[in-house]
C-alpha cells in the first residue's frame, strides 16, 4: 500500500515467526549497522517482494536481492545467514537486476532443506539500507503469513534539506586484495560502509569499470566483487590517509565468522570426531534430559487379499476421513484460542492436504479395483511422496512428512487405533521421523525429549517441539533406530549429543539437575494460588498482563491475584472497522468474569506511536512515539475515548474494574479525565464511581508522582515506556536492545520517587512493564515500595516463590544503595550478589 511519497507499508515477504533485529543471531545484523530491519524464521519457500518497486542488485550467490522502493527505501531481503557459502546452491532468482516487479511477486525459490542444513539458519532479513534516510517500524512481532503487513516505512524529517559537500583536498588513492569469503556481499559492505562513515573524507571503490561511493550499500553490493579481486579504494577530504588506511585493512580482513566458518561448515555432526557410545544430531530445540529411550514403529497394516467390496471401503475411508476432520478441526480451534499462531498455521495446512481432490481421486481408484481402504489411503500418499521426491521440489521434506503425518492419523482411524503410545514415564522417544500430530500426543503424554534419525532443524515438528519446550534433536542418522528399547539416555540438544552409555554418575548428575527443576517448579505452581508476602510479613499483589478474556482465565488459573494491564489497544488493532461501544463492553466484561471476584485494571487505549490503526488516521508525526499517543488521544480524538469510558462504565460489578491512563505527562490529563468520568457517569445515573489509576511512564510523571497521586487513586509503572524515555534509547532498537535495562540505577531513582510521592497520599504503586517479570528485579521493586507485581501468566508462580524468600527490610536498606551505582549492569551484578536466583 503506496500512501504518499513518505510512507509505506511493507507485506511480509515470508512467512513464519517475526524477529527483532536484535534477536537475530549474527553480530552484524544484530547491532543495526547494516540498517533498520526485521527477520523472519522462513516456514515457506518463496520470498515475495514487500513492495511494488524496482529490483536494484541481485546477490551472484542468488541469496539476496535488494528492492528499491518507489518512495526512494532501498530494502535487502536476505535468505539465512551465512548463505553466501553456499555459492547459490538450492537457490532459484525468480528476477532480473533492473526488473520492476508488484508487491507480493515472488523473487527468489530456495530448498528449504538443503539450505536448512546446510547454513547456519534460514532466519531471513528485510534490511533498509537507506536507514540515514527512512525508518522502519514494526507493525507486528508475532507469526506473519506472506502479504500480511509487517512494517512501517517513514522517511525520515530532514531539518532543511542540506546539500551535499564537495569533498576537498587531494585525492589519494591504494589498492587491495578483498579477503572477505564470497566477496563483499551484504554484510561486508556494511562493514565497509560503517568504516567510512567514520571519517569526514568521502570514500569510494572502483572495479571492473564501475564505482560506487562507500556511503551506499547498494551502490558497494552492485559492484560484484568477488573473493581475491583486486579493487582500487579512493578517499578525498581532511582525514583521507587515515580513512583509506581504515578501508584497506577493513577490505582485507575476513570477518571473524567468516574465518570460523570457512572450514565447511555443513551438517553439524559432519565435523565432530565420532565418539564412541555418542550419536551426533542436529538441535532442533534445547534442552538437556535424561530417560529411557523409546522407539516409536510405524504403524503395520494386516494383509490385504484385494477382494473387498468397493462400497463399504469408501465408506470406511470417508468415516475415517471425517473423523480426522473433525479431530484436525479441533486442534485448530484449541491452537487459535490459545494464539498459537505456529500450530494454527500447521494444522491448516494439513486441513487443506486432507481435501486434496488428487489423494482421495486416487485412494478410491485402488478401493474400486478391489483394494482395502487402509491399504488404498496408505497407497494413495506413498505415490504423492514419490512424486514430491522426483520433483526435487524444496518443499519436499516438510510436505511429505506432513502428508505421512495424515496417513498416520487416517490408517489409524481406519483401524479403530486409539492415538495413545504405551511409554514409560519420562521417555526419550526415538523416531525415523515424527509429524506434527505425533509431537502434540507425545508431548501430552509427558515425554522428556524427543529425537529423529532425520528430519531438519526448521521442520514443523521442530517448530512445534521449541514451542513446548521439549528438547528435540534431528538427523541423527538410522542407527538411532537399531538401540535398544529402554536403555538409559542422555538427550543434550544443545551438545548435539545423545549419549547411549551414560555412566551412573552421568546420568544421576542429569537426573538431578532435571528432578530439582521440576521440583521447583512444581513448588512453585502449587503455590501460586496462596497470597504472597515476604519472610517479614509484606503482602506483594502478583497479577497479570493480559489481552483478552482467555488469557485472563488462563491467568486465574495460573494463580494470578488480578489483572494488573489489560491492553485494550489489541481489541482495537488488526481489523477494518473500530469496536462500537457493545462490542466494547463485551469483551471488558469477559474479562472480568474471567477473573472470578479479582479486580482487573483495564487500561485506555494506548495507539500513536508504534501502534497505528488503520481505520483511525492520526496526522503523521516527524517523531510519533513523541506524539499524540497514549492518553494524548483524548486531545486529538475525545470521541473514542468518551465511547471507550462509557463503555467501561457498563461492567459490573464497577468496584471490581480499575481504570489506567497511559503516558500522563501532568495533572490536568488526569483531571480532565475524571471529570468525563464524572459527566459520564452522571449520564449513566451511576453512584458508583470506578477507581482510576495514572502509568508512570515517562519520566516527568514520575517526577510528579506526587501531585498525580494526590488525584490518582494508583499508580503503575510502565517500565518499558519508562526505560525509552529516561535512556533516550528507542525500546525497540536492535542494536541498542542490551542497553535498554529499566534496572538502570536512573531508572531505579524514579522508581523510588514514584513510591515516595505516592506514599506521601497514601496510594499504592505497582508495575506492569517488563521489569515485574524479571526476578532479579522483585527485591529492588519491593525495596523501593512497590507492592503490586503485574507479570506475564507463566511467571505467576516463580515471581511469588520469588517473593516468598525476600525480606522486605533488607531490600529498603540494600536498594537505596543501589540507587548510588552508575550503570544497570553494575546493578544486575549486585543483585546476584545480594538475592541469588535460585
Ligand atoms: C510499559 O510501557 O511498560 C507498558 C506496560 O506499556 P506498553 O508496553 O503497552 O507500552
Ligand atoms: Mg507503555
């Protein structure tokens, strides 16, 4: 969607789970010096363009291809890491430098399996190299299908256009041999152009007849240069021997990785020394458990003579088949309910594969010559695996398991098999290759690992297995399958290792590093639904963070005392139209009755900034988390508000619902707002009025804590907001993601001068951002006088056991020193030191 010459909204190019910059696992990527960007963990095998644009390099490798949209972004979609070491193997470029293509064509075809294993990870990036012209601004982080909106593209404010500087002085010039591996692909020239940066003098390099100044990414990546070409470098201006220094040690210096991974890196076990009683794998998710190994057989099929009666085959195979169906139908329904966004798109898949006209046409050819239904379904999807295979299609691996996985479920249907595997507690099962079904029986069956002799680190199953938590290694190889059933193992997902003769100290050293963390899990959870107060008596409120009514019933049950943020923002996000006021109060009072006779703190809706609503236009901000966002809203648009608070107002019981405001900066927000309560309430005839409550999130709330508390009647603190605005470090910036740490000791001060203030009116302060999860925090919040900790659902239990050991006392006297520390990391040292986690 082009909307104007500034902005654009790009569509997912993949799909799969959204990662931040940040989370990516290459120094270079990660640290933002190639740009602004996003990556995916790729579940498909095609990269369609974001945009409609114009394709402006296309890597020799065929990995990478660069778009330069019509508003002037240029955008690298990059496949994998490390990609450029497969010198194009298992890539297709679907476009031509120079081409013109429409958003959402398809650029570049990739074998996922072979580039899967084959590289270090498929995790793909979309890099806007223009970032000193245009910023990127997610629009999402969670799973994204291909086409679905996922970033924002804003150019950036110039303050009066300046132009360019004519370089001065003497040109000097140096030549150099490029040691980088692959020559000077995307990540390199990022180098090469940070380097430059660096220095006032305006650097270029010249090859094969071309130049292209060091500033542009694009402009280094087009010149093609390859490993060990020989390329001129040229500086002109004040510092230019210096720079061209800079350049000709940076050209030719691999980087670290490279060196790394320049001894052919392939399939993990490929380069380990063979130890004895040990089989090499792939991780596929971490972990580390010990158990008896046990082997899953494929399901066996009694003998078919092939005189069965055609009819009755096909009516035994569509009962089967609808009973799949339905069970199929059902784990979508559980899947969506429970946001699981991966499972969901799996299981949909399968659904689709289940209708394929092409599997059944053939299936009830077989039945008409006579064959049994379980012989004619089995058939039937071996045939469509061969023909994936022959096709050497990319998707090959994933679609045949996939299809195995519904052969499985449809023979086991057919032959009256109940879907439960007799396994010995805490078994490590052992698999040619598990399906998605599979994975999700298992792991109800409270199996402690999983391992296959193939399959890929990137497969559904491995998806799934990350998800749960289950420790799961792929590629074993088929001697996993000759060991024997029962013995003792150790599964070290990390170590690629399965250990088959664990030594007694081996195995109990593992045993017990597994048994004390169930232990204290499970502690932990069994207390979760009692109050928590510390040693010495303080009674700390541990709520949740939810999103709607489900996750709320989700925290009951995790043991949540309240809802401490419910984020109102997410019923208004992804959708056409705005929440009339009934749909509204609908969903507020779900989350109320979800939470039994707990109060819920709903929290107004908090757009502007990063959060943009299609249906609600606000005007375009040169800085839009410095904008109109949060309660400033009710400057800019008083209706949605009015409509929002009225339909709060229709909950019941009112006593049992709290309202916050987010991003107070001064008392007259505050008041404003109470007296629309009032008006409001007044209209309604109500006599009960709900308590309401100001976030302290940016740093001059908290410096006037005291004056919003005297018309407030809570305070909770934002700490993320909190974090952004006191660091000045944007909370989504990747490469300053280490940095953004709401335990920094400034941060701490205002935490401290938010309680004082509040406690001065009497009124209490809790914490809804991210710092109330972090158990290293607990003792400081509490010594600082926090008493209500609103934490995502699965931490309920650890926070309160948390709690339960901490004595109130000592974390006032201990924290106030804290306050005298100068950086966050100096404080995180401390707090090992003083409450060590456990
Ligand atoms: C915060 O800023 O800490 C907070 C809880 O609000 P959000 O993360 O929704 O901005
Ligand atoms: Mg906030």
């Amino acid at each position: 969607m082009h909307k104007n010459n500034k902005e654009l909204t790009l569509s997912a190019p993949l799909s799969g789970p959204v990662l931040t910059l940040a989370k990516v696992p290459d120094a270079v990527f990660a640290s933002g010096a190639m740009g602004d960007g996003i990556a995916i963990d790729p579940l498909n095998d095609t990269l369609h363009a974001p945009c409609a644009g114009v394709v402006v390099h296309v890597a020799r490798t065929g990995h990478a291809v660069t778009l330069r949209a019509d508003n002037g972004a240029e955008l690298l979609l990059h496949l994998g890491l490390d990609t450029v070491e497969l010198q194009g193997q298992g890539f297709t470029m679907l476009v031509e430098e120079g081409a013109r293509v429409t958003n959402g064509q398809p650029l570049l075809r990739y074998d996922q399996d072979k580039v899967a294993q084959q590289c270090k990870s498929l995790v793909s990036l979309l890099i806007l190299t223009n970032s000193q012209d245009f910023q990127a601004r997610p629009i999402t982080l969670k799973s994204v299908r291909v086409g679905e909106p996922l970033l924002h593209i804003i150019r950036r404010q110039v303050a009066g256009a300046q132009a360019e500087a004519e370089p001065v002085g003497e040109e000097i010039v140096g030549h150099i041999r490029i040691a980088h591996r692959g020559g000077l692909h995307a990540r390199p020239a990022a180098l090469i152009r940070q380097t430059a940066q660096g220095f006032k003098s305006k650097s270029k390099l010249h090859f094969g007849g071309k130049s292209a100044t060091c500033d542009s990414l694009i402009g280094l990546m087009g010149l093609a240069i390859g490993e060990q070409d020989d390329v001129q470098v040229s500086c002109q201006g004040p510092d230019a021997e210096a720079a061209l220094q800079a350049l000709l040690t940076a050209l030719s210096t691999a980087l670290a990785e490279e060196h790394h991974a320049a001894a052919p890196t392939p399939m993990v076990q490929r380069q380990r020394v063979p130890e004895a009683g040990v089989l090499h794998g792939v991780c596929a998710a971490p972990g580390l458990v010990a158990g008896p190994l046990f082997r899953l057989s494929a399901i066996s099929l009694p003998a078919d003579a092939g005189h069965n009666d055609p009819a009755q085959q096909r009516q035994t195979l569509d009962t089967a088949l609808t009973q799949v169906h339905s069970e199929i139908t059902a784990t979508l329904s559980q899947a969506r309910k429970h946001k699981q966004t991966d499972e969901e798109a799996i299981f949909a898949a399968h659904l689709a594969l289940l209708e394929d006209p092409a599997l059944l046409d053939a299936a009830h050819h077989s039945i008409d010559l006579g064959t049994a239904a379980t012989h004619a379904w089995s058939q039937s999807i071996d045939a469509q695996c061969d023909v994936l295979q022959q096709l050497g299609s990319a998707l090959l691996a994933e679609r045949a398991n996939d299809l195995r996985d519904l052969k499985q479920r449809v023979l086991r249907a057919l032959l009256g098999e109940a879907w439960h595997y007799e396994l010995p507690p805490g078994a490590i099962v052992a698999a040619h290759e598990l399906t998605p079904s599979d994975l999700l029986q298992l792991s109800q069956q409270g199996v402690a690992g999983l391992c296959m002799a193939e399959g890929g680190a990137t497969s559904h199953v491995a998806i799934l297995a990350r998800g749960k938590g289950l420790p799961c290694m792929v590629a074993l190889g088929a001697s996993l399958l000759d060991q024997q059933q029962g013995q003792a193992v150790v599964l070290d997902a990390e170590g690629g290792r399965l250990e088959l003769m664990p030594s007694v100290e081996r195995l109990a050293q593992v045993e017990q590093a597994q048994l004390d963390r169930r232990q204290r899990r499970a502690e932990q959870q069994a207390q979760a639904h009692s109050p928590a107060q510390t040693v010495d008596g303080l009674h700390i409120e541990v709520a949740a963070n939810v999103a709607s009514s489900e996750e709320a019933a989700n925290a009951l049950a995790n043991g949540a005392d309240g809802v401490g943020l419910l984020r109102t923002e997410f019923l208004f996000v992804d959708r056409q139209t705005a929440p009339d006021e009934r749909e509204q109060h609908h969903a507020y009072q779900a989350v109320l009755d979800a939470m039994g006779d707990k109060s819920v703190i709903i929290r107004t809706i908090d757009v502007g900034g990063d959060k943009q609503l299609d249906y609600l236009p606000l005007p375009a901000e040169a800085n839009p988390v410095l904008g109109l966002r949060g309660i400033r809203l009710a400057q800019a648009r008083p209706e949605i508000l009015d409509q929002q608070l009225r339909a709060l107002l229709h909950v019941t019981p009112l006593s049992r619902c709290r309202i916050l405001l987010p991003m107070v900066t001064e008392v007259d927000e505050l008041l404003h707002i109470r007296q629309r309560l009032e008006a409001l309430c007044h209209e309604l005839g109500l006599s009960q009025r709900p308590e309401l409550g100001v976030m302290i999130e940016v740093p001059a709330a908290a410096l006037l804590a005291e004056q919003l508390a005297e018309h407030a009647d809570f305070l909770s603190i934002g700490t993320n907001d909190l974090s952004q605005y006191t660091l000045a470090m944007d909370r989504d910036h990747a490469g300053l993601a280490s940095r953004v740490d709401a335990l920094h000791p400034a941060l701490l001060r205002l935490i401290a001068q938010t309680c004082a203030g509040a406690a001065r009116h009497k009124r209490w302060v809790g914490v809804c951002g991210a710092l109330a999860s972090d158990p290293l925090a607990t003792p400081v919040l509490i010594g600082l006088g926090v008493s209500e900790l609103s934490v995502s659902p699965v931490q309920i239990g650890e926070i309160k056991d948390r709690v339960r050991h901490l004595d109130a006392s000592e974390c006032r006297r201990i924290s106030q020193d804290l306050l005298k520390l100068s950086s966050a990391s100096a404080v995180r040292h401390a707090c090992h030191q003083h409450w060590p986690l456990r």
